[in-house]
C-alpha cells in the first residue's frame, strides 16, 4: 500500500515518515516497509539493507544532520550508530515522535 506524500504525516502529527522530520527530531521507529520503488535498487533488496543496519521497530531515532543541496542526505543516530541515507530511503521509515 503506497501513500501520497500528502498522507505520509498522521493527522494527530505524531507520526512522520523520517524522510519528513526535522531536523533534531527524536523518536522511536513504528515501521519499516520499502515500498516507494525511486531506489536505485529494489524494494526487497532496500528492504534487507534497512533491516541489517538496524531500521527496526522500536529503535530510537534522532535526526542530526541535513545535507547542504536539498537537505539530502541526511544523518541519523540510530541507537548509539550515526547512518547516513538518502530522504527518498528515509521516506521508507516511520517515526513517532517523541512529545515537544
């Protein structure tokens, strides 16, 4: 099931796909699901790759640092790694985020 990126923000604004947090965003991640098809590989290969670098549920997740062209890529903390990923991967994983 795909979503517009319209529908990719819950209505009560707790959940985002991490492709649109800001940055310092912190929260946990609900759901990993490679589903977009823009990768440049495919969805179940994205998928895998998500899931061994420890895109999973209940993962902590912080937004620190946004790429100076576009705002891409961006750096993550996942958990005590920083990753870096492009926002068309980002757009794959949802986060709750944690209350101002």
């Amino acid at each position: 099931m795909s979503q517009s990126p319209a529908a990719s923000i819950d209505p009560a604004g707790l959940t985002v796909r991490l492709s649109d947090a800001r940055l310092g965003a912190r929260g946990t991640i609900v759901d990993v699901r490679a589903e977009s098809g823009a990768q440049s590989v495919g969805v179940v290969e994205l998928q895998r790759r998500l899931l061994e670098f420890g895109f999973v549920e209940g993962a902590r997740i912080e937004l620190i640092h946004e790429g100076a062209i576009g705002h891409d890529p961006i750096a993550v903390k996942l958990d005590d790694m920083r990753i870096a990923l492009r926002r068309a991967d980002a757009a794959d994983i949802l986060i709750a985020l944690d209350p101002a």
